[in-house]
C-alpha cells in the first residue's frame, strides 16, 4: 500500500473560495480581530437562531469564560460525564471549581440524566453535558432537573454544531452553549470556539473576559475592571470559520450518509452479532461528528488500530475516561467508580468519518474491520 493511499481518521475540507479570502485578509493590513471577527459572529449568531454569539480563539476557553460568566469558583461544584475530551472536566479545575462526575449511559455514551439527580448536592451550581460525537443528550431531562434545582446548564457542544434537539438546533435554545472550532471538528476556523450567550448574561462582560478585562470609552479612555484573558479570534481564523458556516449544513448531510453507509456494511459483516457494539443509529439530530464503535473485551485495542493502519486506516480513540488520568486520581478519583465510561472508554474505537470521504472509502474500512477482527477470533 502506498502511503499516498492512507485513509486518515479525519480531514478538514477548506474551500478555494476560502483560501482566497484568508489571502485577502492577510494583505489587508488587519490580520488580527477585526471585521471579519463581527462577520463570523453574524453568520454564527443567524445560525443559532438569532441569539448572541462571541467567538474565542479554543473551544477551551469558551467553556471556562461561561464559567466565569456564571459566577463558578472555589467551593462549586459542577456535573459532568467522564467519558469526554479532558478539556471539558480541565476547565472545571481552571476556575477552581470541583468536577463531579456521573456515569454515563453505555448505549448513547452520554451523561446518563437518570443519575445526575443524586449527584447534586447544596455546592453545585452548574450541569455541563457533553454531547459526544454530535448525538444530542437529553436536553428535556436536563434542563427539567436544572430548573427544579435552581442550577445553570454549560452544554459542551464542542462536537455538536448542526445537532438537534427535538428539531431545535443545539445552541439556538437553552442557556450557555460552548463549540469548537478545531480542524477535527464539523466547522473549523483552524483552532476556535464560540459560546452562544444566554439573554440574561451581558456579551460586554464576555468581550472582557475574552481580551484582558479591557473596557475603552472615548477616544482615549480604558479601565480593567475585571480579570479577562487573552482569548481573542484573528481575523484570518474568522475567515476560515466564515467559509465553513457556508458550508457545515452540507457537511453534515455528507457525513449523515456516510454513517448510514457504515451501518449498511458493518451490518451486512453481521458486526453486532460478533460483538461489536455500533454507534445510535440517529439520522435525524446528530450531526455524525464522529462514528465509533466499542470492541469487546476480550479483543486488544491498540492490536486492531496497528492492524488497521497496516492496511492504511486510520483510527482514533475519543476518549480514555477523564478520572483515571494521574491529576484526576491525585484528586481522589478511583478505577471502579463510573464503570460504564471505563468499560466505553477501553473499548471505543473511532473509524474515519469527513465529508471528503468516498463511498468506496467506508466499504474500505468495513472490509478491514471485519477481516481484521476475524483475525482476533471475532
Ligand atoms: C474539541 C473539544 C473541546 C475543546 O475544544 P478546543 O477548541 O480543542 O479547545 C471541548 N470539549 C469537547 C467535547 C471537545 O470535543
């Protein structure tokens, strides 16, 4: 196999359209935030119904500005699921608050909300709900549970930019949503995030939280009256990300079809039956971000990913669980303690999924996959 064949895991699709206009911006003489920042800002605020929208240069920092926006520190506690990205628990401990972790449901591989409830205690002011690989939580229990409880709801909708809730976009309803710009993600603006504001928080507070807490009045005049960060988007980012938000709703389409094409194929291998566990097969409000399927036991990972990308595939693992990484264990955290997010954890494999991908390119990896685990006996 030549390496030129190889198959990465993901790939952005950036268009010539695109790439002109970052050359534009870049002979302009403003590269850094400026007008296409208010422009990428517009398209997403339209996006997501009309509702305020700031961008960030990570989807990071966007989640730990809307940590500050509601007031979260030292002494808070915040509900999550331990099966995500380690940004999403980081940001909890960036604020100085304390992450409380709720196992997750094994078949949709979120936050189970069944056991959010018995989680809360008088210290938790917030519930952050990751809806991994772009398949929706269940925003109506969440949301039930956060207004009997008086708590504010964070969605990490890093993944999830064209997802839905019960036909409702993710982020054009709710309170504060946060999304990532990252070149793996459905929309890139290279690295970025935005975070979709609430009515009642103030989008001046966010622009200072974002830029060194810096309010300028007049033409001379400026006062810092609030610890902010350095958290701005260039103009060169905004281009990029202007480009995709042309394009993300096509994009998901595209990566919709390829998924029903895995299911087709890994179905027809008769998968399921050899005990492998496949995605939800939800057409409707995900946004296919990621297809992953969860190996059995009794077959090694890392042997299937080399066996793989021996046969030019590449493969991803998202994610390891977040409390058994060593910071987290020093914190407390023990093996045992979410055993849904560790068995998912060992055993979910990512296959490649973008909207450049052939047809021929799925059938690809399921003929691999299959032949692959036939090899280890499945
Ligand atoms: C990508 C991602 C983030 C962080 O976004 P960055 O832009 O990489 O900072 C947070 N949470 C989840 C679930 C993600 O997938």
């Amino acid at each position: 196999m030549n390496t030129t064949d190889f198959l990465p895991l993901t790939r952005p699709d950036i268009d010539e359209d695109t790439i002109a206009g970052v050359v534009e911006v870049l002979r302009s003489g403003w590269i850094t935030t400026g007008p296409w920042n208010t422009k990428f800002e517009q398209s997403l605020s339209e996006y997501f119904g009309g509702r305020q929208v700031r961008t960030f240069n990570s989807g990071t920092v966007t989640m730990e500005v809307a940590l500050r926006m509601l007031g979260v520190g030292p002494g808070d506690e915040v509900i999550t699921t331990p099966l995500s990205w380690v940004a999403t628990a980081n940001v909890v401990l960036a604020v100085g608050a304390t992450p409380v972790f709720v196992d997750i449901d094994p078949i949709t591989r979120n936050i189970d909300t069944a056991g959010i409830e018995a989680a809360i205690t008088p210290r938790t002011k917030v519930i952050l709900p990751v809806h991994l690989a772009g398949l929706p939580c269940d925003l109506d229990a969440i949301f039930t549970l956060a207004q009997r409880h008086g708590l504010r709801v964070l969605e990490d909708a890093a993944q999830a930019i064209g997802s839905t809730w019960r036909t409702r976009r993710i982020g054009s309803f709710g309170d504060y949503s946060s999304f990532s710009f990252h070149p793996n993600k459905n929309a890139t603006s290279i690295e970025g995030g935005c975070l979709v504001l609430p009515p009642d928080a103030d989008p001046g507070l966010v622009e200072r939280l974002r830029l060194q807490g810096v309010r300028r009045f007049g033409l001379d005049g400026m006062d810092v009256d609030v610890l902010g960060s350095k958290a701005n988007l260039t103009d060169v980012a905004a281009r990029v990300g202007f480009g995709q938000m042309q394009r993300v709703d096509g994009f998901n389409r595209r990566r919709t079809a390829l998924a029903q094409a895995y299911f087709a194929l890994l179905d027809a291998f008769g998968l399921p039956a050899r005990g492998v566990q496949l995605p939800v097969r939800d057409f409707e409000s995900s946004n296919w971000h990621m297809f992953q399927i969860v190996l059995p036991a009794e077959v090694q990972r890392a042997a299937v990913m080399q066996a793989l990308k021996d046969r030019g595939i590449g493969t991803g693992v998202h994610y390891p669980p977040i409390h058994l990484f060593t910071m987290y264990r020093k914190l407390g955290f023990e093996p045992g303690q979410f055993p849904h997010a560790e068995r998912v954890g060992t055993g979910i494999l990512t296959l490649p999924l973008f909207p450049a991908m052939r047809d021929a390119d799925i059938a690809r990896v399921a003929e691999a996959l299959s032949t692959v685990l036939r090899e280890f006996g499945l």
